[in-house]
C-alpha cells in the first residue's frame, strides 16, 4: 500500500468537493463524480457513479476484448465523446517497500 503524498488530494473541479486523499476513497462523492478508476494493484474501478454501472461493465468488455490496453483509455475515449466529461489524472509517488506510484483516473460530468 502506497503511503500517501501530504497534501495530495483530488479535488474536484465543480463544486471543489475532496473526491480521493489516496488514503482511503470517500465513499459518497459529489454528484459529479461517474466513475473512478486506480491502477493500483492490478486495477479497478473504485467507485462506479449511479447510472454508470453499465457503462462501466461495458468499458471492463472492451478492454478485455482487446479494444483498450487500459480502463483509463476507455475512459479518456469516454471524455471524447461526452464534452461535458472532464477526467482528472493525478499521479502520487510513495514509498513502502520500494517506490512505488499509482495514477488516478476521475471522470466528472461537468455542467
Ligand atoms: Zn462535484
């Protein structure tokens, strides 16, 4: 487990709600949030928006299809085809037993 960077929150763009401190997700994020998505570990969605299960199983098909190497190129492909979408990456370095880093995929419905 990556310990996480002081201060390094994501933090979302709309209503400026803390979505992830890379410590623990919050479990009920703004309404903004659709879906997101950690590459840590082997990768996973760690929290899938209302309405959005579908979208999210179908981007999981794609990318076991071969469609996608990543999630997280499903869904920046998901940010291009909805403009209203705003993915937010942020990456955090840590150490636990070596260095280690994992990247954060938040895509958010913007107005
Ligand atoms: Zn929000």
């Amino acid at each position: 487990m990556c310990k996480k960077n002081d201060g390094l929150k994501v933090i979302c763009p709309i209503c400026n709600q803390v979505i992830s401190d890379f410590e623990e997700y919050i479990s009920d994020p703004c309404e903004h949030v659709l879906l997101i998505y950690t590459d840590a570990v082997c990768g996973e969605f760690v929290h899938i928006g209302a309405g959005m299960e579908t979208v999210a199983s179908e981007m999981e098909y794609s990318v076991e299809e071969g469609d996608y190497d990543y999630l997280s190129d499903a869904m920046k492909h998901y940010e291009q085809l909805y403009p209203e979408c705003i993915m937010v990456e942020t990456e955090t370095e840590g150490m636990s037993c070596g260095p280690c880093s994992n990247t954060e995929y938040v895509l958010i419905k913007g107005q």
